[in-house]
C-alpha cells in the first residue's frame, strides 16, 4: 500500500480541541514534525480536516 508522509507547518495554539485531537492522531504536535502514514481514505480524511496546519509529502 501507498505510503504519504504528514508534516506539521503550522501550530495548534488557539485552534479548535478537534482539530487539537486530529493532529495528536496523526502522530504530530509539533512544528517540523513528521509522520508516515498508510495511504488511506480515512487518514486522508484526517488531513483534510487539518489542512491549514499539515502538508503531505507522497512518498
């Protein structure tokens, strides 16, 4: 299966406790941080939700 990596670019200070939540799911809570993932639709979902705060890098 297709692997993406997620990366934080921005912070979660003021943001929403859900997206607060979805970025913790993903692995990530800093800025710079990286996590590989599956290539799913459900943590496509995720990063959709959190778009403003994570870039993916298609590996």
């Amino acid at each position: 299966m297709a692997k993406i990596i997620v990366k934080q670019v921005k912070s979660i200070i003021g943001r929403p406790e859900s997206q607060r939540k979805i970025v913790a799911a993903l692995g990530l809570g800093r800025i710079g941080k990286q996590k590989e993932h599956e290539d799913t639709p459900s943590v496509r979902g995720m990063v959709a939700k959190v778009s403003h705060l994570v870039e993916i890098v298609e590996k």
